[in-house]
C-alpha cells in the first residue's frame, strides 16, 4: 500500500503529549501513542454496511503529530485512529522527514510532501505536510501529517490548510472530530464528483480517472451556496511556477525524466523541494513514471546508504533534498537542478546554459541544471518564447501552467502514440479465438521491428520538433518508464483477450456440447467454466454483465442436465 501524507508544525509552549495528525517518519525507539479513540467504537457500523473508521481508511491511514524538542528531539506523539499500523521504523522516517531540515530557510508556515518505503514491503508511500515556525516563539514545535495511499497532493494540501489552524489551537476534541467528518465521506471512486464536509467546511471534488487529459477539469463551477471549496484539481501542481527557475532547459528536463535518468533537485526548502520533483513527475503525463521518487529526502532516510553509494551507479530516482550536505555527497550523480526560491515569475531567469557537472564544487552554486546530458530533440524555441512573452506580459501563473502542461502533453503523445500503434499490432486477430483453446499469446515485442515503423508512422506525424527520434526510443526501450508501461499494456491486452475467449464461450450452444461428451468432460467443462468466472471477477476482467450471467445461466443449465449425484457434487464445487 502506497500511502501519502499532509503535516502540519508548530512551535508551541505546550507539552509534548498534544496530538499529531500525520506520520512522515520511522523511529527506532518506542514512541509513546495518545489513546484517540475508544475501542469499543471501532466494530459500530455507520448505517453504510461499513464498519467503524473504514470510511476513513478509504482516505487516509492515519493522522499523526510529531513533536520536535531541542533536546529530546522527534517523536511521534499522537497517531490517530489508536489502531492504526506504524512500525517503529516507519515512524523513525516520519519523524525525521516531518520538519524542514536545520538547513532550510524555513520561517513561518510551510506545507511539503514526501515518500518512504514501507517496512512490510518495497512500495513507498507519499506525505505532505503543513508546518508552523516563529523564530519569536519557543522552540518547541509541532507538525501536523496526514497519511494516505492516494496522491491526491493538491486536495491534502487543501484539507490541511482547514484542519491545522484550528487543530493547533483547540487540540485533541477537534483532531478527534475532524477524522470523524472524514470517516463519513464516501469512497473516492474514479470519475465521481463528491461533497466532503470537513468541520463545517463542504469541499467540491472529482476524483480523476486514467482517460482524463492532464489539466483538464469536468467539475462544474456554477455557483452552490452549500459549497465552500472547488477544487478543479485533486493532484496537479502549479507546473510553470515549479518549472520557472530553469524553464529553459524545460524539454531536456522531459527527455530525463522520460528515460528514468537519476536526478536530483537542490532546493533551499522542502516546499520547493517536494513542489519541483511533483513537477517533473508529472511532465510525462499520460505515461506514468515508473521508477521511485522522493520529493523531500533527508541524510536520515533507511535509503539514504543505497542512494549515495558510489560503489555503483545511482538507481532511477529523483530526490528532492535541501541539505547543502548533498552537493558534496551526490556530486557523482549526472544530473542535477539547483533552484531558488518558488517565487512568483517576476522577470525571466538568466541562467540559460546548461552547467558543467565540474562547477558544481561549492555549496553556494548559482541555480542552474548540471549535467553533461545532450538531448536528443531539438529544442522547441516556440514554447520559450511563448512562455516568455507570458512572462513580460504578466499573465497569471495559472494559465502559463496551462500552456506549458498542454505543451508536455503533446510531447508526450507524440513519443508514445507510436508505441500504442505498434503495440496494438502485436494482439492477434479475434478470428483466432476459439472457444475450445486457451486464448492465444501477444506477439512478442521486438524493438528492431518497431523501428522500422517509425520511418512512415512516428512522431513525425503529430510533432514539430526535429531531432533523433529513433536514439530516444532506444534509449527509452532500456528504461523503467518503457518496462512498467508494456507490463501494464500487456496485462490490459492479456485480460482483454480473456474477456474474448469468455465471450466466445457465452456464443457456444454448451448444452448441446455436452449431450455429445462423457460426463467426466462435462464435469471437466463445468469446473473450468467457473474458474473463468472467479478469475473475471478477481482480475477484474473487462467482461460485460450480461456476459458474466449467460455464463452463469449455462453452467446452470448443464449442471440440470446430469445425474442428481452429480448435480450435487458440481454445486459444491466453486461458485456457480
């Protein structure tokens, strides 16, 4: 289970037994844990058929507090529902990744995510957090995290800025009552539009799906007077301010993210840190990135050792740090984004040539990309100058990030329009599913043989852009992003075909079948029709309903028709 978080700090004269709500970090030691919620309140059902916090697991893992003391240090102070999982490891990880780094120029409120490994398996969970910091107050601080399995950054980020306020100044009775409203919202079912009240606050949400374009929105804005918040948006971030400070190379920066290239990103804070790695994630989009990705790494991390080694070449991952600490100890990485401040684009940046690896010696380096990566495509001048002119004509950050995702879109059709065509190339003919076989194999995927598609129907068809096309298909064929995406379109593929092949059973007369077979082979047919219909449903196959009760109604069918001890025998078998 992957899971993310939202945290919140503070400084505050309190003591450290006052509630958290989110886990961003693990901990060796043993932590002590406030008591959140009675037991006996966790088996009520809510009138849903849901038991008693299911609601909010659909949600979130859980809230934590994390407190930090200048002497004592981090700990998790409060994790909220009391029955939530947190392994002395995890919470070591969200203690330390739940406050800025001593490094971090950090005053006032910030709000950051990150991710860490789960302890129980390799998949990494994502946090985001609002902190509180006054130089004037005491230093004892306080962050407030959320921990969810969904990347839903922007509404966290949302549900954050209505909660923390308020929690750090009431405390347990409104922590308490705020994952209450959240245990009462509905599941977050891709496609739907959804009213979240959140303690006295109604949020408009549409949960996204994979067919939706990145930077659209299909939520109506017309005015409600129930509604406080629209979100047009749940998970995208604000691409053209992360991408400012080095918009330039923006297409270069695409072509490493694309191929899995390790990078990392040098910021003075982990807002900016965390904001500019969810950025360049998401730059690929439609295609998903595939390799790992921490928007704010510390020296801390259970990865920092494997991410750091020069033993061997770094892994395919982007960390997002602040600590100067990194310039010295991932110099050999080969691409690295120094940044500064996320401010708002006031005049364009100067730093227009790609840096040398080599200057990147001190710690107060200038921003820039160091990197001695040469693109494959041409750079596209037209977008530069269309976001420049943006700049010098101050249009709204908003819609420069709707021209620049729109920019990242086409770019990325172009490149995988070629793939899902030849992909597509490699099912075989319907004709060839029988009812009586095993569905046929995909044809194997043979990169040479792509190749040759690409001189009448590559990208050439769709982009502008001039360049080495078929040197960053080679390359992108040896990546992870190319690994995860074939594995998933083969496993659609594959499922499609044995949505077919059951299909093609439903068209069968099997009745008729059977009056012509032994009844061993009849029991044989009924036993394997049924584990098409558990495997359909356990795989969620693309079947139509109907397919599924035609299916149904024959096996039934030829169960009537055997022997009465047979009959029996087959009804106990499996679901019919």
């Amino acid at each position: 289970m992957a899971l993310r978080g939202l945290a919140g700090s503070e400084p505050s004269s309190r003591g450290p037994l006052e509630e958290a709500v989110e886990a961003a970090e693990e901990r060796e030691a043993p932590v002590p844990v406030a008591a959140a919620v009675a037991p006996e309140d966790d088996e009520e059902d809510d009138g849903r058929g849901l038991l008693r916090w299911d609601g909010f697991s659909a949600w979130l893992h859980c809230v934590c507090v994390v407190g930090f003391d200048l002497e004592l240090g981090q700990a998790v102070e409060v994790i909220y529902p009391q029955h939530s999982k947190l392994t002395d490891k995890e919470k070591t990880n969200i203690c330390y990744l739940s406050f800025p780094d001593s490094n971090s120029g950090c005053l006032g409120d910030t709000q950051f995510c990150f991710r860490f490994r789960q302890s129980s398996g390799r998949r990494v969970s994502l946090h985001c957090f609002l902190d509180q910091f006054d130089k004037d107050l005491p230093v004892y601080l306080k962050s407030l995290v959320l921990i969810s399995k969904l990347p839903y950054i922007h509404f966290f980020h949302t549900v954050l800025k209505q909660i923390a306020p308020e929690y750090f100044e009431k405390s347990k009775p409104y922590l308490e009552a705020a994952c209450n409203d959240v245990d009462r919202w509905p599941a977050p079912v891709p496609g739907k539009t959804l009213y979240l009240p959140i303690m006295g606050v109604v949020m408009k949400v549409r949960i996204p799906t994979c067919h939706d374009k990145p930077g659209t929105t299909q939520i109506t804005e017309q005015a409600d007077t129930h509604i406080s918040v629209i979100l047009p948006t749940v998970h995208e971030v604000d691409l053209f301010r992360c991408f400012f400070p080095v918009f330039f190379h923006s297409q270069m920066l695409w072509e490493l993210v694309l191929l899995g290239e390790p990078l990392v990103v040098m910021a003075p804070s982990p807002s900016e840190s965390s904001e500019t790695v969810l950025a360049l994630v998401n730059c690929i989009s439609p295609l998903k990135y595939f390799s790992d990705f921490r928007p704010y790494f510390t020296i801390h991390d259970s990865e920092f050792k494997e991410y750091t080694t020069r033993t061997q070449a770094p892994p395919s991952v982007i960390l997002g740090v602040t600590n100067p600490f990194f310039a010295k100890t991932l110099q050999h990485w080969p691409h690295i984004i120094r940044i500064g401040d996320l401010k708002p684009a006031g005049e364009i940046p100067k730093q227009v040539k790609v840096k040398k690896l080599k200057n990147l010696k001190t710690l107060d380096s200038k921003p820039g990309v160091y990197t001695s990566y040469k693109p494959y495509l041409n750079r596209d001048e037209e977008i530069i100058k269309q976001l420049q002119k943006g700049v010098q004509q101050k249009r709204p950050s908003e819609a420069q990030s709707v021209i620049l995702r729109r920019y990242f879109l086409e770019l990325t059709q172009s490149f995988i329009i070629p793939l899902e065509r030849y992909v597509a190339s490699l099912m075989p003919l319907q004709k060839s599913i029988s009812p009586w076989k095993s569905p046929p194999q995909l044809r194997q995927f043979l990169p040479e043989e792509f190749m040759k598609t690409l001189e009448k129907a590559g990208p050439q068809l769709t982009s502008r852009i001039k360049g080495d096309w078929i040197g960053l298909y080679r390359h992108f064929l040896k990546s992870p992003n190319f690994d995860g995406w074939f594995k998933t379109r083969r496993k659609e593929m594959t499922q499609k075909l044995e949505a077919l092949h059951l299909e093609a059973l439903c068209e069968e007369d099997l009745l008729l079948w059977t009056q012509k077979h032994t009844e061993v082979e009849t029991v044989d047919l009924v036993l394997k029709l049924k584990s098409k219909l558990l495997q359909a449903d356990r795989e969620h196959l693309p079947v139509k309903p109907e397919t599924v009760e035609k299916l149904r109604t024959h096996i039934d069918a030829i169960i009537l028709a055997v022997p009465e001890d047979l009959q029996g025998i087959l009804l106990k078998t499996g679901m019919t």
